[in-house]
C-alpha cells in the first residue's frame, strides 16, 4: 500500500491587519492546503484577537487548520493561547522551546494544535517532541531572513519521519525543493515567498506543488 503523499501548509507573510484575509481565501480555495500559519505581527492582544477573528474564516472556510504565531515571539502584553481560543484559530506555532509548550499544553489541552520550529539541533527536535508538540517545522526562514540549505532540511526531515510519529513539516524555499522535501517522507510541504510571489498567484502555485508531490509519490 502506497504512502500518503505529503500535504500544503501555507505560511503566510508578516500581517499587521486583517486585508489580507482575500488573498487568503483565494489561496485556499482549491482545497489543497491543509493548514496555514498566520504570522501576526506583534501587537496588543485586543488587536490580535480581532485580527485572528476576520483571518481565520479565510483560512477555514476551505478546509483548512488556522494556526497563529506572533512574529518575534509573543509580546509580554499578549498571550498566544488566549489569542488563539479568543479568535478561532485551531493552533499556534512557536519557536522551539519545550518549556513554553508544556505550558500551552496545560493551557489548550487536546483542543487546539502546538507546532514549533525554530529548530537548531536533533536534540532540540526530540525534546519538543517530548514535550507534546502536535508537529515539528524544520526549515522555515530565520529571524534575520535566512534560510537554511535544502540538503539540511530535506537530512533533518528524513531522519525525523523514518523514525518519530510526531508529523514534521518541511519548508520548501522553491517549487523547485518540493519534490526533494516530498521524498523525505515528511507529513506536510510548506511554502511561504514560494506561494505568494508566484506570477500567475498563490492557487497557481499550490496546484503546482500538489502536482510535484504526486509526481514524487508516483515514483515509488
């Protein structure tokens, strides 16, 4: 029996207000995103709450898991889990550390999903998957813009797929990396600057990578 092939997960630019929820449904119209991480830049938690509630229908109207972050790391005057519940989302995202997801675990219990990334090393994956991570990213650009080297993230998500159950999401730099990442056995393909700066659109674009990982899982 053939494996399933890998899933979309969109990773959506820094948003400081709620116009961008068109582009988000147009986005994820197709059906083919299972998941989108919307990145809010920092701001009051009233502020957040509000823009979680005007993005995430976009998001879920389709199908599709709305899972916060707050770009930077959550400013001390919020707090994601109350934004997350308050707003609808269906999980947050935060940057690896197992102290601070054991705690939003104890805060969202089995209701809402916690991904992490920011991962440096195999021991910081495994202790967040201790932890109780929901999904680990591997890949996804730095602070400071940068991203790691695909044969990096395609090494890190192979290893972590052959051997945890804890699915892993591997981002994609280019549509010219989902194949590579799609033969890692990785749960689900992410595309940030991939997507949404693809000539013809973000549809266009998630239509193409779902093509490359069938084409991949056609192969074996």
């Amino acid at each position: 029996m053939a494996e399933p092939s890998a899933r979309l997960y969109l990773v959506t630019p820094i948003l400081e207000d709620a116009s961008f929820a068109p582009r988000l449904a147009e986005a994820c119209a197709g059906g083919q995103v299972a998941a989108v991480l919307l990145r809010l830049a920092p701001a009051d938690e009233r502020t957040l709450i509000n823009q979680v509630k005007a993005l995430a229908p976009a998001v879920q109207d389709s199908g599709a898991a709305a899972i916060v972050t707050i770009q930077g790391g959550a400013p001390s005057a919020a707090d994601l889990a109350t934004i997350a519940a308050r707003g609808g989302a269906d999980g947050v995202h935060v940057m690896g550390n197992p102290t601070s997801i054991r705690d939003l675990r104890e805060r969202l219990k089995a209701e809402r999903a916690i991904g992490a990334g920011g991962i440096r090393s195999k021991d910081d994956a495994m202790n967040l998957g201790e932890a109780g991570v929901d999904y680990l990213m591997f890949g996804e650009p730095r602070p400071d813009g940068s991203l790691p080297t695909l044969e990096s993230v395609a090494e890190r998500a192979a290893w972590w797929a052959e051997i945890f159950e804890t699915p892993c999401v591997a981002y994609a730099p280019s549509l010219d990396a989902v194949k590579a990442l799609a033969a890692t056995g990785a749960e689900f393909i992410a595309l940030g600057d991939a997507a949404w700066s693809h000539p013809d659109g973000p549809a266009k674009a998630l239509s193409a990578a779902a093509a490359l990982i069938a084409d991949e899982e056609a192969l074996h």
